[in-house]
DNA sequence: TCCTAGTTGCAACTCAGTCTCAATTATGAC
DNA sequence: GTCATAATTGAGACTGAGTTGCAACTAGGA
C-alpha cells in the first residue's frame, strides 16, 4: 500500500524507527474515512486490540502531516481534526456549525488568486486555510421550519 | 464616535447594561491599531490605570464581535488574535509564521467562488476563515541567505 | 429611591496538547 | 547474532487559553 511505503520512506530519511505504535496509529488512519480527531483515535486503538498513548499519538500525528499522509483542519475552539491525504487533491471545506458535518470543495481558481496574492507581495506560502462556517442545507431547512 | 453608538445600541437592544468595565474595553480596543491579543489588552488596562479582569474581558469579547465591531481571527496553536472592524472591508489574511506578521487582503472573485460554492450545496454561509500561512518577503529574503 | 437582572473579580476548574523521565526497543556496525 | 546507542514509549505532571461558580456589586427602569 502506497501510504505505508511512504510513511517508512519518510522515517528512514529522517533516521526514525518504525515501531509497533506507529504501524497502529497509520492502520488506523488508513482505515478511518472522512474526518476524524484524536479521541477518535484513540477508541480505535482500543478496540483493536492495539492500545497506543495519547502522548505516543500526539507525538506522531505531526509526522504523518510532514509525510504527507493525513491534513490537520484546525477549527473553532482549538479543536482539531484530521484527514486521509494520500492520492487526494488539495481541497478546502465547508462545515456545518449546527450537526458538525463536514462537506469538501475544490476550486483551482480560488488557488490562482491565492498564488497572484502572494506573488504581489513577495510572500512566500507553505500552507493555508480556508474554511466555510455556516448550515448545511438540512440544517437550514429546520432551522427555516423551526421560524414558520 | 460610531463604534461607541454602535456598542451602546447593542447593548440596550439586548438589555445589557453599559458598565464602566465595558467602555474601558471598548477604549481599549478602539484605541489599538492592527492585531492584538488578550494580553495586549489587559497591557493596556494597566497601563491606563483602569484595570478590568480577564474573565471579564473574556465574556465581552464575544459582545463586541456580536455587535460587529470587532472580528475574531484563529490562528494555529489556540492563538486567538482580534482586529477592529467598523468601517473596513471584509478581508482575509497573510501570516508569516517566522516573524508573525499579518497582512490583509481583499478579493471579491474570492467570494463570489465561496458563494457560488454555497449555492450549489444549498449551504447558508455564516462565517469563513481564509488564512495564507508562509515566510513573509523578509523572512524569505533572510531565508534564502542563509542557505546560501 | 428601590428593585432586580445583569455584572464583576477571584479562584477553582476544564480541556487540548506538551513535557519529563525512567524503562524499552529498533536499527546500523561489527 | 550481538552490541551499542539513539530514538521511542507510557504515565502522569504540567501548561496556557479560556470558562465557570459564587458572593458582592451596580446600572438603569419603575
């Protein structure tokens, strides 16, 4: 599988150990879909079987990130989230602040004008973020129902 | 001057009173140009002499926000920072993650996209976060020095 | 002036994430 | 295979931003 490859590729270059832990934490990602977080994580860990630390994952979730292999979404209230990378495009999100669903969207234009602004200033960019809050259309549904 | 009008207005529509703490805040905040942050403020209290708790600054916060005068931005790591803004522009932002500092821009193609985007998913849209991290033209001038 | 719902400061608390440290282990060299 | 050693681990203490409970205080309408 491509993402294993390259995690281990990832640590060898880096002089890491691929341990016990780290086989766990990237099964797990690679078998949870959509978007998850850490205590998530964590009850998979356990229910496999293949109990890992908060500490041990906190640790390594940053080195799937420089591998490549999962995203960090940093939402509101310092909560953060993951999601699979490998074999994806780049993408940004919508996310629904009333049930928390979280929907995707792409747009290469968005990502031209991003490139022209920091073109003009001579910034140099090495990531970004680019979040829609709001209701999803079932949410705004109810909530119009809801008002009469 | 409007942003006290403003304030004042918010309060009583919501039956909120305007209390000394409130307007030492909202002087406060008025009186600090480009980002600050929670501790630049309560510098600030200080220093005027006028003091105000943090717990207190804490739950107005979000009043001033309500009553749109200012705009709360997240960044990474929990960092919260704040900008006033009564008769400016929405605009997104530029952080350089080497020195910290925040430029703004403005793009109306932007968000027609994001409307666009929304339209098409029946999303109502709230609120949204669009955030370019990267090496400022300093920071990456110094950068490329180093290495050379 | 009185009444009361709203407000305050303080200190205790929460919650996500980080750090310390002693014990353990993967991996390269022999 | 054995050894040496640098990386890694779990547990629990810790941090820092932000929140909360509470008793004392106060703005502002009747």
């Amino acid at each position: 599988m491509q993402a294993i490859e390259r995690f281990a590729d990832f640590l060898s270059r880096n002089r890491l150990k691929m341990t016990r832990e780290r086989r766990v934490i990237l099964d797990q990602v690679l078998g949870t879909r959509g978007h998850f977080d850490v205590d998530q994580l964590l009850a998979g860990f356990r229910r496999a079987g293949h109990p890992v630390s908060r500490a041990t994952l906190y640790r390594n979730l940053p080195r799937l990130i420089e591998a490549g292999i999962i995203h960090k979404l940093e939402m509101a209230h310092g909560q953060a989230r993951y999601e699979l990378m490998v074999g994806r495009h780049h993408h940004d999100h919508l996310i629904c602040t009333d049930c928390g669903l979280i929907l995707e969207f792409e747009s290469h234009d968005v990502e031209r004008i991003q490139d022209e602004v920091c073109r003009r200033r001579g910034f140099v960019m090495t990531g970004h973020t680019h979040q829609i809050r709001g209701h999803c259309a079932a949410c705004a549904g109810r909530r119009r129902r809801r008002r009469g």
